[in-house]
C-alpha cells in the first residue's frame, strides 16, 4: 500500500495560512533612552552627608557650601558629584550640576589627581542614552578640561569608555531649515555640542588626542590638521 505524499498529483493536506499582518520590521533601539540607575549623589544628599545647600536669593538659586571648597577631600566629594549628573529631579540635578562645576573652579591642582575616579560616573551618565543628560555632562566635561594644565591629555587613556555614545549621536542634529533654531543660545543641540567637546579634546589633549578619537569616532575630521 502507497504511503506519504510522495509522487501523487493532489493532495489534501493543508498548507500553512498567510500571516494576517506583516511582521513588523526589528528595532535596534540605539537611541533608546536607558533605565537611570539611582545615584550615589542622592544617597549621601538624603543621608546630610555632603557639605552643600540651596540658598533662595531674589537673584536666582545658588549653591550654599558649608565648607571651604579648598578644604575638601576631592578624591572622596568629586565622584560623588559627578555621579549626580545623572540626576533629572531637583534638587538633585541643580545641586550636582553646580556643585560640581564649582568644585572645578576651585580645585585648582586637586582635579587632576581625581581624573581616574571620574570615569565610571561620566560614563554611566553618558549609557542612560537621555539626551539632557548627555547635553549636561559634556558642558561638565569642557569645564573639566580646561579647570587646569594636563586634564584632557590625562582623558585620552580613557576615550574608550567615554566616546561611543558620542559616536552614537554625533549626527543628532534637527533639520529645521531656515527656522529659528531656540535651544542654541542655551546649547541643548546634542550634535554641535559634542562637537564642540571633541574639538576642545583634540587642541588640549597632546600629539595622540586626535588618533585615539579617530579610532573611536571615524567620522570625525581634525580641526587641528585641516
């Protein structure tokens, strides 16, 4: 007796039914804003561990130090403030960002000791993907390269954490053609702003600073050599 479809000129079998709806298209999700992971900032703010408050004037907020910042351990404060940059709720976000840039202008030759400490914060702020976020540390990061001599050569050893998600969003920038661009004077366009960063590495950071961002950023052209 003759067993299988093999060889028969019809067959009863079922195929299988078309899909109702076409599957959708897979996404990668680069750009997708990551899950903000909570920060040691917060922590030690919460606990009264940290030497700063918000004082209310008529002119605007400032940050009120308890302490002479000069007198401050910057290998124990410095991480901690630059891990708050992650921070989007206030008061964290306000005193975090302010502490730390004045903790910059006064450091004088404390920060650069500093600079291995700082990389796993700035780099944890940069992976949450959040463009404020990203916009917030490389205005810390300018400041941090030009609060004193050697900073920016000091960071070269380091591009490799740091400058992937600069890669990522180095071309975020919004065609808006002859409109009025209103985020410029408050320079929150994520793709001049990285650029600006990437200039300012490149004139500080010595002879090697533009072949390491090369390595890691390709698209990237010298202001320097060209």
């Amino acid at each position: 007796k003759h067993t299988g479809t093999g060889g028969l000129t019809s067959s009863l079998k079922r195929g299988a039914k078309p899909a109702d709806k076409p599957v959708a298209k897979p996404v990668s999700g680069a750009f997708k804003k990551r899950v903000i992971p909570p920060s040691e900032f917060r922590r030690f703010y919460d606990r009264c561990d940290l030497p700063i408050c918000v004082e209310h004037t008529a002119s605007g907020n400032n940050v009120g130090w308890k302490v002479d910042c000069e007198k401050l351990d910057y290998h124990h404060y410095l991480p901690i403030f630059f891990d708050g940059l992650r921070e989007k709720e206030e008061p964290y976000r306000f005193l975090a960002v302010q502490g730390t840039l004045d903790l910059l202008e006064r450091g004088s030759n404390k920060v650069l000791r500093t600079i291995p400490q700082l990389i796993i914060p700035i780099k944890t702020a940069l992976n949450t993907r959040d463009p404020e976020i990203i916009c917030t540390v490389l205005k810390v990061l300018q400041q941090l390269v030009l609060s004193g001599e050697m900073i920016s050569e000091a960071l070269v050893p380091y591009y490799r954490q740091i400058l992937p998600v600069l890669n990522l969003f180095k071309n975020k920038n919004s065609n808006i053609g002859d409109s009025i661009e209103y985020g410029q004077r408050k320079r929150l366009n994520l793709g001049d702003l990285i650029d600006e960063t990437l200039q300012l590495l490149e004139t500080d950071g010595g002879e090697d600073a533009f072949i390491n961002i090369k390595y890691m950023i390709p698209t990237y052209e010298s202001c320097v050599l060209n």
